[in-house]
C-alpha cells in the first residue's frame, strides 16, 4: 500500500514539475556487473578448494579410526578408551577448524558484497546527478518500480558504466 501511495505521490510530482525519472532493474544490474561476478567465482573457487580440504582430511581422518580399531582389538579396555577419547576429541577439533575457516569465508564475501553494493549505489548516485535526474528508482525483485517504460530504463547504461570503471 505505502509503495502505491509513494507511486502516486512521485507520478504527481513528476507531471507538475516534469522531473527526470529513471529505474534500474537491480537483479539484472547485480547479475550483469563484472566484479560482482569475479567475486562470487573467486568465492566460488575458495568454497571448493575449503570443500576438497575437508574431503581429504575427512578421508584420513576415516583411515586412521579404520586403523585404530584395528588396533584397539590388541589393546586393553582402558588404554583403547583413552586413546579413543584423544582421538574423538581431535576430531572435534578438526571439525571446529574446519567449521571456522567455512565461516570466515562466508563473512569475507559477504563484506565484499556489500562492499560492491555500496560502491554500485555510489555510482548511480553520481549517474544520475551528473546526468539532471531527480530519481533513479529501483526495479527488479523487491524494488520499488512495478512498471515503467522502457525509456525509462537506464539499466543498460548503468552496467556499462560499471564494467567500463571495473575495467579500468
């Protein structure tokens, strides 16, 4: 109701005084700009290189109880209890470790997100100052433009900015 209420409030502003208005559809923006999507691959890379380290130490980790209950077979009742007891406990260690590095790399992109999200809000800022427009709307999933013609669209300008700063 409130974004209603707001479109009606800006339509009646912009025919009085004949603003210019613009809309950017943010899912294309977001999926379109270059450096979102370098981070996301480079996390990406992280996150399977974080996955086969698990893997492999999962895998040894496997081979050594394999060979500890082997050997605890041969061994009495309360030495194989304390050893089980150090080796459950390095366990839990490896998997905290583990859990911890999955974490800090989950943290590091999501601050580089907001990071890119801040930095693409900066420059439609400036975008839209530097080209006399009293507001840039944004569309797309939960953005506040519901509809708008497409010469209202200034997405396609706004990635090419972007990629063109990203480049550089």
């Amino acid at each position: 109701m409130k974004k209603i209420i707001f479109g009606i409030v800006l339509l009646t502003i912009a025919s009085c005084t004949q603003e210019k208005i613009g809309f950017v559809d943010n899912v294309k923006l977001m999926n379109e700009y270059q450096e979102k999507i370098d981070v996301e691959n480079r996390f990406k890379e992280k996150a399977e290189a974080l996955g086969r380290k698990r893997d492999s130490i999962s895998q040894k980790f496997q081979a050594e109880a394999t060979e500890f209950q082997t050997r605890a077979q041969s061994m009495s009742q309360t030495a194989a209890q304390q050893e089980y007891a150090q080796f459950q406990q390095r366990g839990q260690q490896m998997g905290q470790q583990l859990q911890m590095e999955d974490q800090q790399l989950q943290l590091q992109g999501q601050t580089e997100m907001d990071s890119i999200v801040s930095k693409v809000k900066k420059e439609i800022q400036e975008y839209g100052k530097s080209k006399g427009y009293s507001y840039i709307l944004g569309g797309g999933e939960g953005g506040s433009v519901l509809y708008g013609k497409e010469t209202y669209d200034i997405t396609s300008e706004i990635i090419e900015l972007l990629n063109n700063k990203y480049k550089k």
